[in-house]
C-alpha cells in the first residue's frame, strides 16, 4: 500500500490514527507526515534537590545532535563510539507495516508510583524511576530505569515521521536493555506529560526531585497494546547493540503546546534510520 507524503490536518490525523486503533489488525496505520510546530518559552523551575544521574542516557558531553558532534560522526568521537558506524543491529529502523501475528510475546506492567525524579541531561529529558517498577516481556521481568523523549520521532512508519517519541527504558539482572518505543502526535493535552513539563530544568545537566509529586509511567502507556518488536541498539553513544524493542503501534496524544514546549528545549534530538540489514521485525 502507498502512504501519502502531502500534510493533512492535524486534526485529520488524530481522527485517523485513533480510529486505527480501534480496527481490526488487519487494517493499515495510516501515516503520519511530519508536522512543522513554532515554539514559545516552557515551563522551567529551580532545582529544589540534588538527584544521582543513572541509567541509559548519562552525562556525557562529547555527542550530540549537531553537525560538529551529531550521529554522522559519533564514531569518529570516540573508541567507545566505533558500534553506532559499524554494527549490524543499529537503531532506530523504518517500520514497515505488516500483518500482526499472534501476539506470543505479552507485556505487562508493574508501575509503582514514584516522585517525580527528572533531568536535563544535555541530550533529553529525563524521568529516572527508583527500583520498584517493573516491566515484564514474554513474562521475563526487567526493571524499569528511565522515561526519555526525542522529537521528531527516532522510528519512522512507512517512511513517515512523528512528532515526539517517548523510551520507557527497562533493564534486567543480567544487564540486558529492554525499551518500549511510544510515538506521540498531536491532539489533546496529556496530563501526565503536563506533570513532568512543569518541572523541566532551567539549565542543562540539572535535576530535580519533586517529592511531593507522584508519577507512574503506566499513565503513558495506551490501552491497545499490539507492537513492532525487533532486536536493535541504543539511538544514542555508545550505541550498543541486543537491544530488545517493542515499538507501539498505538500513539499517544499530546497538545500543540506541549511539544512546542519540549522543542524549545530541545529541537532536534533525533537519530536518523538505520539499515534494517537482515534482521527481522514482527508486528505482533
């Protein structure tokens, strides 16, 4: 099936996702193409306390996203970087539409609340979980370590970017990287990236612990659960590889103004498609 590459409304394009949720599997997502938003000043608060950096996206200061340090040469950055030019499993991908299988791989969750921890750490935001919640794919548990976000979308769907996309970033004992991939679009306000928006730091490679602040992840996550899995790496240095991915095929609404205010801070932070190469991806 061909996806059309001209703009539709925005609202058109709630309409259509939306209801692609509610189909029967065998129907196509209807693409999305990117949409262009101007931005204006976000919310941004003092620290009012000190929180330990951890997880996938530390601070580390020799990448980033522009021409000088951008994806292109992150290898050439450092010895540690050589995997995100000459591996074989590198992430995001282009997501082709298929038929969904019978979905073998289950994922359930296990959410506590928890105060909200979040960073700016030079490359995203960052909501950092404490131990306690814990994601289970397949029925293996992994613990859920941090919620970031990239926009435009890293993955693209049939060619088609996004505009925002959240990592639920899960590891287990074993050290092993499970994520779930979320994509959000335009359309109403979502209350629970309204919590962490209020909160962003005022500066870069800051955080902030807001005690009294409860969040659970769990109120991203959309009611239908069918996804694209595959094995892929990090989208960012050191790129590293056996990543497990389960992209959702459901979106998640935001409003205008809140990805207008995520761009202000950070407006490219995106990592092109990589080679598919021979892996495979199951829609399931």
């Amino acid at each position: 099936m061909n996806y059309p590459i001209y703009l539709i409304a925005a609202s058109l394009i709630v309409t259509l996702l939306t209801a692609c949720g509610s189909t029967k599997d065998k129907d196509t997502p209807p693409a999305t193409p990117k949409v262009e938003i101007k931005e204006k000043t976000p919310k941004a608060l003092e620290p009012e306390a000190k929180i330990e950096a951890k997880g996938v996206h530390p601070y580390d200061s020799d990448w980033g996203y522009e021409k000088e340090n951008g994806p292109n040469i992150w290898a050439q950055l450092s010895d540690n970087y050589k995997i995100c030019e000459s591996g074989e499993l590198q992430s995001p991908i282009n997501l082709k539409w298929s038929q969904p299988q019978v979905n073998t791989r289950k994922i359930e969750f296990d959410y506590k609340d928890a105060p909200l921890q979040i960073s700016d750490n030079g490359h995203s935001i960052v909501v950092q979980f404490p131990p306690g919640s814990n994601g289970y794919f397949g029925g293996k548990q992994f613990e859920l370590v941090n919620l970031h976000f990239h926009t435009s979308s890293e993955h693209t769907l049939s060619g088609n970017q996004l505009p925002m996309e959240a990592h639920l970033v899960h590891k287990n004992e074993l050290g092993q990287i499970s994520i779930i991939g979320i994509f959000l679009i335009e359309g109403r306000s979502n209350p629970f990236i309204e919590k962490i928006w209020n909160h962003i730091p005022a500066k870069k490679y800051q955080d902030r612990l807001i005690p009294n602040l409860l969040v659970n992840a769990k109120d991203l996550i959309p009611n239908r659960m069918t996804y694209y899995f595959y094995v892929g790496s990090l989208t960012t240095p050191p790129c590293t590889e056996g990543v497990r991915w389960h992209v959702l095929n459901t979106p998640v609404e935001v409003s205008r103004d809140q990805i207008i205010a995520f761009r202000k801070v950070y407006s490219n932070n995106s990592r092109p498609v990589q080679p598919l190469k021979s892996r495979n991806v199951i829609n399931y």
